[in-house]
C-alpha cells in the first residue's frame, strides 16, 4: 500500500465521524436560562384588543355591526338619565313622605291630571320633581297586613308622645283620653287638670347661656295657645312697638 492510498483511507475516517457527530443530538442538555434574574412578579399587560375591546355584533345576514347598548331596555336608559341628572350620587331625598300623603298625591294626579302636574306637586310638597315623579311610577302597594301592622306603630308612636306631653301639662285629645293617656292613679288629679296645665317650660342653649332677652314667639312655645307666656323681661313700650 502505497502513502497515497492510506492518506485517503485516514481522510474518509476523519470525515465519517464529523458527519455523524454532527447528526447525532448532544446528550448534555443544558439547563434553560431565565429572562429574568429578579424574583419579583412579571408585570402583566393587558390584551387592549382581545380583551377589553369593543363589543360590536356582526349579523350573519348583511354583515351590519350593531351596538348592544342602543338595544338595552328602558329602564337602563331611565336609571342612566337619572344618574346624569344626580351627577353620580346616590339617590337620598332629604324629607320623607308618610305613606298617607303618597298615596294622596298619586290619588289627585289619577283625578286630575291637568291641573295636578309634577311641578305643581313638587311645589305642594316641598320636594324634589324627581320625587315626584318616582312616586307616580311607582307601582308598589301596602297589603292588608302591612296597613294594620303601620296603624298599630302609629298608635304605639301616639301613645308614647302623648303620655311625655301629659307629664308637661298638656291635655290629650278625647281619643287618647279613652285610650288611658292621662288618667292618674290612687284618686289624684292628672296634670292637665292641675294648676300647672299648659305650662312647658323648654330649656334650650339659647336661655342656659343667660341671655337677658328672648322673645315669647320663637324660643319658648306656649302648648295649645292656653297657657299664659313667661315673663323673660320688662320692655317699655316704645320698645315693644
């Protein structure tokens, strides 16, 4: 064998093995890097356009794209207008109707339609139009029970004011009277009978910070107009005109 050939023989080695080390995968995996070195949470950024985007509807037919919201029900749109109107606060109005005058006020606009308006109402009653309005939509009633059980509060909240005006002299009505507000017990007078009947001495800040003058029409009320007023001070009379 001559050197020719053995170099050719060594050179077809040699290229053997490089092509079938190229072929053949590595038996050392190396373990994936991390992209980041802080532990700290990844920050999550929001798909915009998958998920918050706009909801359309496109139809099958003529491949219009409508919005869901111009198909909402009325009441959506009302409870939208109204929140507008309340420039996003809760609805609270201040003075509080008794179930008796909204029932009156739903009562005239049912009558008279034309002469008892919402404006004409609120104007009445001292609230708010939009009140008036919810009240005339409202179509909620008080059953039977729930009448009976708010006339039962009633007279409990009757009993319990006329009994506290009875110890300040205060003569109940006949109604009352038949109900036991004011009778005295062991054979004694009651306090509306005395001689200290209609005399209700009110104790306010005005008074207890020793002012020398009040006047009789504002501070101290006289209970029922019998009673006589309280001397607070001696005026002259170019004082009192």
């Amino acid at each position: 064998m001559n050197c020719h050939n053995c170099t050719q023989r060594i050179l077809s080695l040699f290229a053997n093995i490089e092509s079938s080390s190229a072929l053949r995968p590595s038996t050392f995996v190396l373990p994936a890097q991390s992209r980041f070195f802080s532990t700290a949470p990844r920050r999550r950024i929001p798909n915009l356009a998958g998920e918050h985007g706009t909801r359309t509807a496109v139809t099958e037919e003529d491949g219009e794209v409508t919005n869901p919201r111009a198909e909402r029900p009325a009441w959506q749109a009302q409870k939208a207008t109204v929140r507008a109107k309340l420039k996003g606060e809760v609805w609270n109005p201040r003075k509080k109707l008794s179930p008796d005058t909204i029932e009156g006020i739903r009562h005239l606009n049912q009558t008279q339609p034309d002469k008892f308006t919402t404006p004409v109402l609120s104007e009445h009653f001292k609230v708010s139009a939009e009140a008036i309005r919810r009240i005339l939509k409202s179509k909620w009633r008080a059953s039977d029970e729930e009448l009976e059980s708010r006339m039962q509060r009633w007279d409990r909240r009757g009993e319990r004011i006329w009994s506290n005006l009875v110890e300040m002299g205060v003569k109940p009505p006949k109604r009352w009277r038949d109900m036991g507000v004011g009778r005295a017990q062991n054979g004694d007078k009651p306090r509306w009978k005395s001689r200290h009947r209609n005399r209700v001495d009110v104790r306010d800040s005005f008074t207890e910070q020793g002012s020398s003058f009040v006047s009789n029409d504002s501070i101290i009320p006289i209970v029922d107009g019998k009673g006589k007023s309280k001397h607070i001070a001696s005026m002259s009379l170019s004082e009192r005109l």
